[in-house]
C-alpha cells in the first residue's frame, strides 16, 4: 500500500518524537515507513519542505480569542512534541510555516506585537524543551515553574503592547 502525504508528516513526527530534530532525517523517515528514502521525494521535494509540513501539522490545532490564549495554545502544541519548538521556530524563520498562527497574532495585536509574541513563545519554549531533556536524563533538577515563567513574560510584553505608542 502507497504511503500519502500525511502518512509522510505523521512518520516524520514520530522519528522526531523520538530521536530529535538532529537525528530526523530522510533515511530515518523513510526506515519508519519500510519505504526506500527515494520514496519521499515523490510527496516532497526536500527536507525543508517536509520540516514546513511538521510545523503546520504542529500547529493545525492552535486557536484562540485573544492573543494569550493563542500563544498558550502554540506553545502546548510545541511541547507535545520532541524539539517541537525548534521545527516551528525554524519554519517560521524561513517562512516555510506557521503564518496562519502568525497572521491570527497580528489581527489581534499588530505586526510587530505579533512578531515579538511568535519569537517569545518560541524561544521559551524552546527552553523549555532543552530544560525537561536535561532533566529527565538527570543533568539538572526539575525545579523551575517554566509555565509560570512563561506566563509572566506573556503579561509583560502584552502590557507593554497595550502603552506602544
């Protein structure tokens, strides 16, 4: 049986999930379906495209009524994910994805509100992610309240949004 397109995404994600996005390769994805690497190419032309296509899968899902709950919402989808973080972060610094969280950001709070929300969420969240690897390894302590970290830098930036001249 043929694999899709989405069969690709979703086997992509799952090779993420599980090795990280320096060890999510083409070989790697195409080992997940039992499929030759050349195979791929037929749903995608190359690794960038399929790294878009994990971010918009990423964050299919997110949605919100106002801008904090958008980035709160960003943000889980980022987190369900193995460097999930960095796959959208990346995606959106080549333009490659993520627009429509973007464009739903700037209805609500501008262009330059929006951009500086997008590079926050990702950037905590990013963190966030090396933090809780580094942990459940035993580097370092589970002890920061990274959601309640999140949250205050949320409240910062959107009340400085609301004095932007």
């Amino acid at each position: 049986m043929a694999n899709s397109l989405p069969d690709v995404v979703a086997a992509a994600l799952r090779v993420l999930d599980s090795y990280g996005l320096e060890f999510c390769s083409m070989r790697r994805v195409a080992a997940e379906l039992d499929v030759q690497p050349s195979a791929l190419y037929h749903h995608v032309p190359n690794k960038q495209t399929l790294l878009a296509l994990m971010a918009d899968d990423l964050v299919s899902e997110v949605d919100g009524d106002d801008a904090r709950s958008l980035c709160h919402a960003l943000r889980r989808s980022m987190l369900a994910v193995r460097d999930g973080a960095e796959v959208v972060a990346t995606a959106s610094a080549f333009r490659l994805g993520v627009s429509g969280v973007e464009k739903q950001l700037a209805d609500l709070v501008g262009d330059d509100g929006a951009r500086t929300l997008l590079l926050f969420t990702f950037g905590h969240t990013q963190s966030t992610q090396t933090h809780r690897q580094a942990s459940a390894v035993g580097a370092i302590d589970e002890d920061a309240d990274l959601d309640a970290s999140f949250d205050r830098g949320l409240s910062i930036i959107l009340t400085g949004l609301t004095h932007a001249p």
